[in-house]
C-alpha cells in the first residue's frame, strides 16, 4: 500500500490507509482474545508431563496470556496514530519486536513476583530463563500469525471502501433522468398556470442537482440532507398532486449529525416511484428520525402495491449503495435494515456519530 504524499491535501471522503488495524475495535480485540486462547488451550491439551490437574493450569495459563494480549493490544492502540505515519515494512516490524518486548518484559515481571510471592504458579527461578524464551517464541509466532492475518484483512476492506466510494460517486453524479424530465415537464406546465409555484419548483431542483453534482465527496448533515429529500419530495407533488401525501417528523434527532451527502433523496425516490406512484390513490411517504444514543435513526416508509400492480424491481442497487456508503463512513456501528411486508416497505438508517479516526 502506497504512502500518500505529505503534501497532498487529504480526501475527506477516504480513511487514512493503513496497514495496522484499530486494536480499539471490539472486534480486533475479540479476535485476538480468541486466538490467544485457543493457543492456550492447545498448548495445555497436548500430551506433557505435568502432574498439576488440567483445569487449574488453564486458568492460570488463561490469565497470564489474557493480561498478556491486552497488554500488547492496549499498547499498539495507543501507539496506532504514530505506527501508521511509518512505511508498511517498517511499522509492521516496529509492531512485532513491541510485541516481543512486551511479552519478554511481562513474562519476566510475572516470573520475579511469582518467586517473591512463592505462588508456584510458573517454572521456578532456576528455568525463568527458559520460561521466558518460551513465552517469546510463542508470541513470535502468534504475533506474525495476527499481523499477517490483519494486514490481508486491511487490504480486503480498502478494496471494499474503494468500490462503496465509487458506487458513492456514481450515485451523486446523477439524477434518475425520468425524475428530471418529469420535473422540467411539470414546471414548464406551470409557469402559465402558477408561476410562483414554478420558481419554488426551479429553486428546489437546482439545491437537488448542486447536491447531487457538487457535493464532491464532502460530508453533510442530517438536516441538511432531510431538508433536500423534502424539496425533492415538494417537486414530486407538483407532478403527483393529491396522490402524494408527506409526513415528516424529527423528533429529537441530532440534525448537525455528519453523514454522506445525498444519503436520503435516493431512498425517497423509491418510496415515491415504487410505492406511492403505481398506486391509483397514491398514497403517504413518512419520513421519521429520531436520536439514538450519540447518532440517529431514520426510518423511510411508503405504502406497497398488489402483486399485479408492482413495477419491475429495480431499487436494489439504490439500496445496495446506501448500505456500502453506510458500512463505508460508519464500519459495522452503521446499518440498513429492509422490512417487507404484504402492503408496505420501510427502511431504517442507523447513523451513528462519525469517528474520523477509524481505520
């Protein structure tokens, strides 16, 4: 992975690439518990000569390399930011000989006060040397085991983040053209009829398409991005007129909240052209937002035709878009939840509060 030019103004769109992961994730830390202990419990399981029964040297054995591990995640964590600005080779060696280190210092601190305190719970003094030895050649090998894996791990979700930022720029660069034809064809109807209308609907298009063609890659609120699908959802019913019927509530949602520019007007849209427009009577798109925890969550609902009378299914890669850019600016605290049933569709957002220091 290429190290971006320290003179290059950074894209706010793209993490800081990086072959180190975030230690301060849950889910780095539940993988390194795991593996740590499964290597304890292999260890202990194979044939030896100790006479202690099995249970007792496991929790034993459990908590030393446990307070070992989080000793090593916890000091990677912090050194992270300064870890990252290093070449890939580098860093990656400054990470493991950390790690060595920690674990020749921890083994020998344990071993000393194991001795001092006569637990006898580790080789006795004369074999610290070997028990030391031993714990490092251990870690030297689950150490570059992880590294490695995290690493492979690192390139597979850049990979990801790159293709959820491509289908993020595809989707800001256009405009379904069938919703900007019947848009102009419904302003143009009423500039005889109603011009005042008209100039709302002009201005109303033209916030749509700066957002949706300038925006470039720059984030926005979520006020920001509710106020746009209202206008959206304004043009719309000057075409639909009485068959359009919108409900908007806030509630207590936090409308300075960052989120991806153009996240809601898509979702809108098909609310409108797949649900309320093949409807003879229409119908009532709601859109609800509400605080939860530090973010919001953002529910979308619209009425769901007949069977007979459902357009061509063609809304799933809007969906799959939002969902990538989701999963893209929030990792796995953000969500897309899809609930289908007989007579309506409804789409929930879950946005939590940016952290720009992810990974």
């Amino acid at each position: 992975m290429s190290t971006p030019s320290p003179t290059a103004a950074p894209d706010p769109r793209v993490a800081p690439a990086t072959w180190l992961p975030d230690f301060c994730s849950p889910p780095v830390l539940f993988a390194v518990i795991v593996v740590v202990e499964l290597l304890v419990v292999a260890i202990l399981i194979a044939p030896s000569d100790e006479s202690q029964p099995l249970l007792p040297r496991l929790g034993t054995a459990t908590l030393f390399a446990q307070w070992l591990a989080l000793l090593c995640v916890v000091t990677l964590c912090q050194l992270r930011p300064w870890l990252a600005r290093l070449a890939p080779v580098r860093g990656e060696l400054v990470a493991y000989l950390i790690v060595l280190a920690l674990t020749a210092l921890g083994s020998t601190l344990v071993s000393m006060l194991d001795e001092v305190l006569a637990l006898h719970l580790a080789l006795p003094a004369e074999f610290r040397w070997r028990f030391v030895t031993r714990n490092i050649a251990l870690a030297a090998l689950i150490s570059a085991a992880l590294l490695r894996y995290f690493y492979v791990i690192e390139q597979w979700r850049a990979r990801v983040r790159a293709e959820a930022q491509a289908r993020g720029d595809a989707l800001q660069a256009r405009i379904r053209p069938h919703f900007l034809f019947n848009s102009m064809n419904t302003i143009a109807s009423l500039i005889r009829t109603d011009p005042r209308s008209a100039e709302h609907a002009v201005e109303d298009l033209s916030d749509l398409f700066r957002a949706a063609l300038g925006a470039e890659g720059k984030l926005s609120t979520l006020g920001e991005e509710i106020e746009l699908a209202r206008r959206y959802l304004a043009i719309e019913q000057l075409r639909l007129g009485e068959r359009l019927r919108v409900e908007v509530e806030l509630g207590d949602a936090p409308r300075d909240l960052a989120v991806p520019a153009l996240l809601l007007q898509p979702l809108v849209e098909n609310a409108v052209h797949h649900g309320v427009q093949p409807l003879a009577d229409g119908g009532t798109v709601t859109l609800h937002a509400r605080r939860s925890g530090s973010g919001a969550e953002v529910t979308i609902a619209n009425p769901r035709p007949p069977e007979g009378q459902r357009l061509p299914t063609r809304h799933g890669m809007a969906l799959a878009n939002t969902k990538s850019r989701i999963e893209y600016h929030f990792g796995w605290r953000g969500a897309l939840i899809v609930q289908q049933g007989a007579r309506d569709f409804s789409v929930t957002l879950r946005l939590p509060q940016e952290r720009r220091d992810r990974e």
